[in-house]
C-alpha cells in the first residue's frame, strides 16, 4: 500500500511558515531606544539589547514587562495581538517606543 504524500507536504508547509518569522532587535542606549517605532507581523520575535552601561526596562501595561535588563543583556518577546503597542523604561520614562503588530 503507498502512503499519500500529502501529510508530509503539510507538515513541511507548517515548518516553512515557522521558519520564516522573523527577530527584530532593538537597542536600548542612553535614554533612547533604536529604533523608536517597530513594524513587525504577528508571532515575530522582538528583542531589546541593553548597549548602556545602566540597566533599563520595556514595559507595555498588560503585555510585556521585561524587568530589569542589565548592561549587554538582553530581553526577548514574541508578540502575536495585532495593533499599536506603546512601551517605555519605568526607570527612565522619558525613554519610549512603539511596535506596530500587523497580521500574518
């Protein structure tokens, strides 16, 4: 008896839709995040890294909140709510930012 191929292809459809997400980086320097506004698609992985040589925060009420991220580390979170997210550092709330989830 042959197996059908057809389960096979959609597994490999499902690990190709996986596989293309994509990581989105932003730098927390000195009172400032780079870049300030982010555009990325739903289930993207967005990644802050601490360049400063003081610890910052991203925090969005309800939806993120890294915690304290020490100098060279970094915090990461996939987001999959589509809409405009604003965020900033609780520690310096001058410093604030902005990721636009758009869907799939």
């Amino acid at each position: 008896m042959r197996a059908s191929i057809w389960p096979i292809l959609g597994v490999a459809a499902l690990l190709q839709g996986a596989c293309s997400k994509k990581e989105h980086v932003i730098i927390m320097h000195p009172m400032t995040y780079e870049p300030e506004v982010v555009t990325v698609q739903a289930g993207d992985l967005v990644v802050w890294q601490n360049t400063d040589s003081n610890p910052h925060t991203a925090v969005a009420p309800g939806r993120f909140d890294s915690g304290q991220v020490p100098p060279n580390g970094t915090y990461r979170v996939t987001l999959s709510k589509v809409g405009e997210l604003p965020y900033a550092c609780t520690l310096h709330p001058q410093m604030k930012g902005k990721i636009i989830v758009t869907g799939e």
